[in-house]
C-alpha cells in the first residue's frame, strides 16, 4: 500500500525546490511530488531529473506534478492530475498500468469521477485555507472528509484519499480517523526547522492503528 505521508515540493527556483526535496528525503520522508508550476520546459526537466536521481538514492516515490510527458521520460513513478489537467485515461494510455496515477478531488461528485476514472489515489482538499494554491475550492474541514469517507463506504469505494490543504500536525489524528489513507502536505515540511521530530511524529499518527 502507498505511503501515508506525501511531501508535495516547494520553491520558485531549481536550487530552492532542490534544497527542500533534498531535506525532506534527508529526514525521512520517502514519497516525492514535484510541483514546479510556471517555469520553462528546459528547467523543469532539468529538475525533475534530478529530483529522480535523489529519489532513487533515497528508495523514494517519485510523482510528478501534471506532466505526464516528464513521467514517461524519466520512468517516474507516476504523475498526478488536477480537474484540469490531461484526463486519467490518456496519462494510463502514456504511462501504461503499472505507474501510479493520482488524482485531485473537490467534491463528492469529484471522488466519483475519479472512481469512474480508476485513478490509483485520491488527493481530496482543501482541508481548511492554504495559501500554497491559488482558486482554492471551498475548505472541507472533517465534516466534509466524514461525510464523503461514509458516503464511499455505502458504495464500497475503497481508493486511498489523501487530505489536503494547510495541514497541521494538530491535525493529523482527528483526519486519519475519518477513515483517509493519508495526508499531503508542502508548507508544514518546507518550513519546519526541526523536520527529523516532525516526520517522526507525523508517522506516529499516521500509522497509529484505529
């Protein structure tokens, strides 16, 4: 089964996002999305070739943010698509059944056709308010994961979800007890400065059993 705890990348700059991807592996954090929105081909290629030869060093997954292209090239271990972004079919006609295609849910209706879609895994947000997305869909909060984690036991939907959206380790315990596989998070790994203790205890709550 997928990890539990995904560190979606952060910085403007090829050295920034470097620096931090670098960190979080450094600290324990073994599952990598490279999110390198606006910047030329020429750089984010660059990047994300990088970021797969680290990957690889640390024994970590490594998805790439949209670019199904980039996964293809780079034999990533798979990519992961907004409501906007390359349909779920095409990305499995590009990348084939074996790589790991991710996708981004708002809404119950969203979840559904993600299902309908076969993704391999749900990132479901916004939790509550994160300044880290612009457009940001209405906030959830663990009403909103209650309601649609029930609502996927009825039909007996069994996808992994992922909260997302300005996640706090005060958070962890009351949303893994909706009943989501696990969570994704930028900001709370990017600018921890003691990130050994917080990954330490972010798998404690993850992976404690309910």
């Amino acid at each position: 089964m997928y990890n539990k705890l995904q560190y979606i990348s952060q910085g403007n700059t090829m050295e920034e996002q470097l620096y931090n991807i670098h960190k979080a592996l450094d600290n324990g954090c073994d599952w990598i999305q490279l999110r390198f929105k606006n910047q030329n081909k020429f750089e984010a290629f660059t990047l994300a070739e990088a970021v797969k030869k680290l990957c690889k060093e640390y024994l970590a997954t490594f998805i790439i943010n949209d670019n199904v292209h980039f996964a293809k090239l780079l034999d990533a271990d798979g990519v992961h698509l907004g409501l906007s972004d390359r349909s779920i079919h095409e990305a499995r006609l590009i990348l084939g059944t074996t790589k790991i295609i991710g996708g981004t849910a708002n809404t119950w209706e969203d979840v559904l056709q993600r299902t309908a879609e076969n993704c391999d895994y749900i990132g479901l947000g916004p939790f509550q308010f994160t300044a880290t997305k612009q457009n940001l869909s209405p906030i959830l909060g663990l009403e909103g994961y209650d309601s649609i984690i029930e609502q996927m036991k009825i039909k007996n939907i069994q996808i992994p979800i992922y909260a997302i959206g300005g996640i706090t380790l005060e958070h962890v315990e009351g949303l893994m007890q909706t009943g989501i596989h696990g969570i994704a998070v930028s900001g709370l790994i990017t600018q921890n400065e003691n990130l050994s203790q917080l990954i330490t205890q972010l798998n404690k709550q993850l992976y404690v059993t309910i």
